[in-house]
C-alpha cells in the first residue's frame, strides 16, 4: 500500500478531489487536518482549579 493511501482517503473523507488534494501545499494540508489548540484557560477557570488543587502547605 502506498504511503499516500492514507492521506488520500483523509482529504477525500474531507470532500477534496484527488487533484485538489496534490495541488494543496502542505501548510494547507497541515491546516486542513491538525487537531484545534485548545481553549486558553479563562480566569474563572483558573480560580476554580487553583481552588480545587491548592498548593500545599510546607512547614519549616
């Protein structure tokens, strides 16, 4: 099996024609198939996890 097999079925599972697929530039192919960043934590969530897991207490 080719090593193209693969990504062929991902861009045709996408809608991509085969010739779309090979005209794509691979920053394109790489925005069409990486997996989203997740959100950035807001302050409330922060807060909540700061107070779920505190930091614990040392003593001297």
């Amino acid at each position: 099996m080719s090593a193209w097999a693969a990504p062929l079925r991902l861009a045709l599972s996408l809608g991509l024609s085969p010739e779309a697929f090979w005209r794509l530039s691979l920053k394109e192919w790489r925005a069409l198939t990486e997996t989203p960043p997740a959100p950035a934590l807001t302050r409330a969530d922060l807060s909540a996890l700061i107070a779920r897991y505190p930091d614990e207490e040392t003593s001297p």
